[in-house]
C-alpha cells in the first residue's frame, strides 16, 4: 500500500514516515500545500495524509482542489485544530476523516486501513436516472454528451438523490449518508450542497430537478415525465 504524507513539520513527517514503513506502506512525504496536490493528483496513492496549516496552499484548499479534479484517494486531515467548525470544513471540503495532534500512532494506522477498506469495499457502478449518469470513474455527472466534475460531497449528495429518483430523502437520512453518522453537519451544510448541486444541473441542462419538502427532505424529480 502507497501512502502520500502532506505535513510542512520535516520531523514530524519524518516520524510519520518511519512508523508507516515499519508497516509495510510505501510513504511519500512533501511539505507544502502545492507540492502535495500536485503529487497526490497522480492518482498513485491508495491514501493520503494531509495537515490543515500547509505553506503555499493549506490542506482544506489542496483537498478541494484535488476533488475538484475527480481524484477520488482517501484523505485524512491531520491537524492541531479541534474545533468543530474546522473539522466540518475540512470534511465538507473533501476529506474522509479527521484526527487531531497529538495522536497514538496506532489510531492513525488503524484510521488508514479503514479508509482502505472501505474504498476497497465499494464497488465502482454507474448510476442512472432521467436523463442524468453519475460515473464514479471520472467523479462526474453527466447529461448527453455535457459533463460536469463534482466535489467529494456533490458526487455522494447526487449518489443518493439519483439512487432514490422520484422519492423524498429525509435531510436526517441525507447528512448520514454524506457526512457520516458522526458528522457534526448541520441542514444548512446539506441546503448549501443541494444550491451547488442544482446550479451545475441548469448548467448540464438537464429536464432533472430538486424538489425540496418543507420540513423533510428533497427529490429529484423528471420535470418532463407524464404527471
């Protein structure tokens, strides 16, 4: 297993990267925000560590960045911070989990042969509805022959709105499933998400819409479909 260490401490980079060898991992380590987003699009790793406070470019903007261009690699964010609002941001900006300094090292082996597992564990489908094709491949939704790329966050809100077509996913049931049964998400990260959601869906041009249900949850729905 290949993991990529994005930490701007040398000495803890160092330490991280003694302790994964010592467990068979393959580690890269890099110290800026850049040089970390430019090695971790390579796409080679099956995992990521990245810190928050990074030169050049922090980690939640570097994590985004590399969402953004369908890069879909397990990321831990690894931080100082415990705040909540700083772990929200980190997760909604596309990381998988989060662990704050100081930290056993066991945790953190044990954190990164669950995100491997899980990604391992999950099956790589197409899912279809209306004229919309989520491709888990490229990290994107496309109509006809117009793509879009989505974010970590949009591609798991589209997974769930597409996989449940015509039925209305209640926002409780939605924020599990996109943040985690252990997230801190609040309905105003969901509203937020869905508002991104639905401009690049005007922007694909496609007849599928939003619906939201005051007081429960949204549904996508086929505007063109006979009533």
């Amino acid at each position: 297993m290949r993991v990529l260490v994005v930490e701007d401490d040398r000495g803890l980079a160092r330490a991280l990267a003694h302790i994964l060898k010592q467990h068979r991992w393959d580690v890269d380590a890099v110290h800026d925000g850049e040089e970390g987003l430019r090695f971790a699009t390579t796409g080679a790793y099956d995992a990521i560590i990245f810190d928050i406070m990074l030169p050049k470019m922090d980690g939640i903007e570097a994590v985004r960045a590399l969402r953004e261009r369908g890069i879909a690699t397990p990321v831990l964010m690894l931080t100082a911070r415990d705040q909540v609002p700083d772990k929200i941001e980190g997760l909604d900006g596309g990381a998988d989990a989060y662990m704050t300094k100081p930290f056993a090292a066991p945790e953190l082996l044990a954190r990164l042969r669950a995100l491997v597992r899980r990604t391992v564990d999950e099956p790589v489908r197409t899912v279809d509805a209306g004229d919309l094709q989520l491709r888990p491949e490229t990290h994107s939704l496309a109509c006809g022959p117009e793509d879009i790329q989505l974010s970590h966050k949009e591609f798991a809100l589209a997974e769930v709105l597409l996989a449940h077509a015509g039925t209305v996913v209640a926002k409780a049931a939605l924020i599990q499933q996109v943040w985690g049964a252990d997230s801190s998400a609040s309905s105003t990260n969901l509203e937020a998400y869905v508002s991104m959601l639905r401009r690049k869906l005007r922007f694909l041009g496609s007849r599928m819409q939003i619906k939201s249900q005051r007081g429960v949850g949204y549904k996508l729905v086929d505007e063109d479909a006979p009533c």
